[in-house]
C-alpha cells in the first residue's frame, strides 16, 4: 500500500518545530520584556532599566567594539587567503580549504581550553585579556569568514578579470573595480556569520578574558542565573534581536535570501 502526502501534510512537522522552538519561545521573551518585575503588569521599565544603566551601555558599546575588531581582523585574514584558494591551479587547494574549516570540526570548548592552556604556556593569560579575547574571537570565527569568501570568489567568472585586462586596467584596478564588487555577497554574508555571534559569545571573554570583560552575552546570562531577573535579560535580547534585523537590512541579507542564489550567483 502506498502512502501519498500532499505538500501541506508534509509541512507540518516543521509547523510544529517552528512553532515549539522559535515561536513559543520568543513569545515568552517579549512577555517577560514587556512585565514589571514586581507587579507583573504592562511596562515598559526593563528597557529604560537598560538604557539608563551606564554598566550596561559599557557592556553593550565594549561588545560592538570586540565583534567590529573580530569581523575586520576574520576579513583581513580570510580574504586573501580565500583569493589565492579561489584563483590557484592546485590540484589539493580543497584539502588545504578543509585545514582552515577542520577546527570547526571539534567541540568548542575543547578548542578555547586548548588555546587557554597555550596562552598560560607562554605566560600571556592573564596580562592581556582584550587582546586574548580578540584572539579566541578570531580563532573561533574565522572558518565562517573564510568560507562564504570561498564559495563567492570560486564562482566569479575569470573572462570579467580578462576583459579587465585587456582594456588596460592594472592588478590594483581590476581588484578594486571588478573583483572587489563582484565578492561583496561573500563578504555580506562572512561579517554577518561572525559579527552577530561575536557580540554574544561570552564563554571566550570568560575563558581568556578572565572573566574581567563582561559582553552583552554575559550580562544576558547573568539576568537569566544568577540575579533571577528575566524580564531585563529578555529586554536585553530583544534589543539584540532588533539590531540583528538592522544589521540584516543594512547588509541586504534578507534580500539575499529572498532572491535565493541570485545574490551570490550574479556572476
């Protein structure tokens, strides 16, 4: 006997998970955001709690700062080696591709006490928590920077860079003025996968950082455990909710989704 299902029975089992695991939750989130913790009624206070709270701007603006310098050093160092992979002849330049992503591949907890114990080997933890935080921010994110970069690059047509060669523009210019253009969908989406998760992981400025750099992840763990105060923790992810759809908008990633591989694939 044959079993046929129609499109919308199909769609009900991620119906459901949608509904438990994302929906549900967030509705929960912007009850507790929007309750007085003490009388339980319609307020606005969590957010002005926030806002007013000189600690916890500190802790908003030293977690933008960290999640900037990490995209920029991740794209500093992805792009060019995610160029020369993308432009070589080699024969195991996806070997050597895999290299970069293999960390990924272990349980990131075992990677941050790995670097942690290299760090305390050569004397640094502990006398430079910013620049071991940046570090363990970079080592960790690095892969999600590298391999939209890659996916972008190896898709460009090489007659454009031709083309742009044969009408007189130099290295420099092609770069500039072809290349450059041409792999901004990589580079949209790389800052996206890692500035985002860089303003919250607080279990690397815990490890490295020595507990001395509180992100804005940390402050929203805080609220959740130890001071017991969801309705400012679920304020604070709100607010963190809302600059990842600015973030999105501004970098025309929900373009990118809409339009499907039209983005990346202009080429």
């Amino acid at each position: 006997m044959k079993l046929h299902f129609s499109r919308k029975q199909l769609i009900i089992p991620y119906a459901l998970f949608m509904v438990l695991f994302v929906a549900l939750p967030l509705l929960f989130i912007v009850f507790y955001a929007f309750t007085n913790r003490t009388t339980g009624a319609f307020s606005f206070d969590n957010f002005i709690r926030f806002f007013t709270s000189s600690t916890s701007m500190s802790n908003l603006l030293i977690s933008i700062g960290i999640a900037a310098l990490t995209t920029i050093f991740c794209l500093l160092l992805a792009y060019p080696i995610a160029f020369i992979l993308a432009r070589s002849n080699m024969k195991k330049k996806h070997v050597l591709l895999m290299l970069f992503v293999l960390p990924m591949w272990i349980n990131f907890v075992l990677r941050i006490n790995a670097l942690r114990e290299f760090l305390g080997l050569t004397g640094m933890l502990g006398q430079a928590n910013f620049f071991n935080t940046i570090l363990g921010m970079v080592y960790d994110f690095f892969p999600f920077m590298v391999l939209p970069l890659y996916t972008t690059l190896i898709k460009m047509d090489k007659s454009l860079i031709e083309a742009a060669t044969d009408l007189g523009a130099g290295p420099v210019t092609t770069f500039f003025k072809v290349t450059l253009p041409l792999s901004m969908p990589g580079i949209i989406s790389g800052v996206t996968m890692v500035f985002l998760p860089s303003m919250t992981n607080y279990v690397i400025t815990d490890s490295l950082g020595l507990g001395q750099i509180t992100i804005i992840g940390k402050l929203i763990e805080e609220c959740f455990g130890t001071r017991n105060d969801w309705n400012l923790g679920s304020a604070i992810s709100l607010v963190l909710l809302l600059i990842v759809f600015v973030t999105m908008l501004a970098t025309g990633g929900f373009k990118e989704e809409e339009n499907g591989s039209r983005g990346a694939g202009i080429w």
